[in-house]
C-alpha cells in the first residue's frame, strides 16, 4: 500500500456526516508509515460531484482504474485499518497527491 494508490474499502460503521459504505479512497500517507503502521490516512471519492474549493476531481482512465469522475473528499480524510482496503484500483500521479495536501494543509489553517 503506496502513497497515491486507489483502494476500494468499506468504511462502515460511522456516524453523523461521515462518509459511508464502500467507496474508494486515495491513501495520502506517507511510504514510511504505511509500511510500518496497521493504518492509512485516505481520503475518500464520491462520484457526486459537489466542486467543492480546492477538492480534486479524477476522471476515469485505466491509471486510476475509476469507473466514473469522482472528487476526492479531502475534508474527509481519516485513518483507517489497513484490513478496511479490499482491492487496488489504481493509483494517481505524485503531483495529484500533492495538490491534495496542499488542499488539506489548507483546510487545516486558522
């Protein structure tokens, strides 16, 4: 599991807002940790598509192994268990993963 990698997991059980169900996710955590730790930090896709500022949208290609454009939920990013990540999709290029932390460093300022 590789930073940049598409993953469908399960995200169930959750509560409130959090995103559900069987989705996929983009795994934003560093190679180390990955290796090492029982978790990933992912973020999670939909497929509808709100446009929300700063938010990725993917579009299908045999690379992401996506079905349909989907936005990557950055302001949903968690970790999960690596024993939630069923299949490998596909993956997304580094300068992507990229503009998801920057989304996300954003996200995170005063």
């Amino acid at each position: 599991m590789k930073q940049g990698e598409i993953w469908e997991l399960y995200l169930n059980p959750t509560k409130g807002s959090e995103q559900n169900g069987r989705r996929p996710a983009v795994i934003i955590s560093g190679n180390m940790m990955n290796k090492y730790l029982q978790v990933v930090i992912v973020c999670p896709l939909t497929t509808s598509i709100k446009n929300y500022k700063g938010n990725l949208i993917l579009k299908p290609d045999t690379i992401n192994g996506l079905l349909e454009t989907s936005e990557v939920l950055t302001f949903h990013v968690r970790s999960v268990s690596k024993t939630r990540l069923d299949k490998k999709l596909g993956k997304i290029p580094l300068q992507e993963v990229v503009k998801i932390k920057k989304t996300l460093n954003d996200i995170l300022k005063f």
